[in-house]
C-alpha cells in the first residue's frame, strides 16, 4: 500500500512523524480519513480520536483543536493544542478527571467556569474511552 509522511505535533512536542498508510481525523464537519496523494486540503479539526495506521497496525490518540494541512507533496501536518496516545492515558487519571470536572460543573454559578468543565468532562470521558479500548 502507498504510503504518505504524516507529522503530529502538539503544544508539548512532535508525537509522530513517520511513513503511514492513513490517517483519520475528528474534522470540522465530520471525520476525514486522508490516504496517500489526497488532494491538498488545510481543515480544522475538533476535539476527537484520531487514528492513523502505520505498517498495517492502527494507532490511536486523542486530541483536542487543531488543524490538519495535507500537501501535493504527499505529507500531512497536524498541529493540536493537545494530542495523548491512547498508550500514554490512564485509566485512573482520566476518570479522576472526570470526577473532578463534574464537581466543578455542579459548584460553579458561573458559566464560563461551566463551559471549560464541559469541555474538561467531554475530553476525559473521550480519553477513558479510547484507554479501555487499548487495554
């Protein structure tokens, strides 16, 4: 199978960078699976999983905003604000943080405080969920 280089880099550091079969992502208006000699596309991406499948094993990880850039020149760049390898999450953690968002969603009158809780929860129920699945 035709292979492309795909690079993802997050705020802390470069998480991949390697020659991949595919790539799909939690795009703007619905997941987008990139293959070798994609059309050059630049979309936003959402907060979601993302897989990609690397000499016939699929990897996964979760990431929250970001951009996805994929060039005539057969690589594809992806930056997020945040990106953890479904190898990397704890289980234990990632329900703690989603005990600790609920709470702060319950004791907050303030909305804003409230939205970033939400967003918290979504992004540690997504984080449990890819984890128990890699176990």
């Amino acid at each position: 199978m035709t292979t492309f280089l795909l690079r993802i880099i997050s705020q802390e550091r470069e998480l991949v960078n390697k020659s991949v079969q595919s790539v799909s992502v939690p795009g703007e208006h619905g997941e987008l699976t990139i293959l070798a000699n994609h059309t050059a596309i630049l979309t936003r991406l959402q907060m979601g999983e993302l897989r990609y499948t690397a000499t016939g094993v699929e990897n996964s990880m979760v990431i929250s905003r970001g951009f996805l850039s994929a060039s005539h020149k057969n690589e594809v760049l992806i930056i997020a604000d945040t990106a953890i390898e479904a190898r990397e999450i704890s289980v234990k953690k990632a329900q703690e943080a989603i005990d600790a968002a609920k709470r702060r969603i319950l004791g907050s009158n303030k909305l804003e405080e409230q939205i970033q809780a939400e967003a918290s929860l979504r992004l540690a129920m997504l984080e449990l969920k890819i984890a128990k699945r890699s176990i």
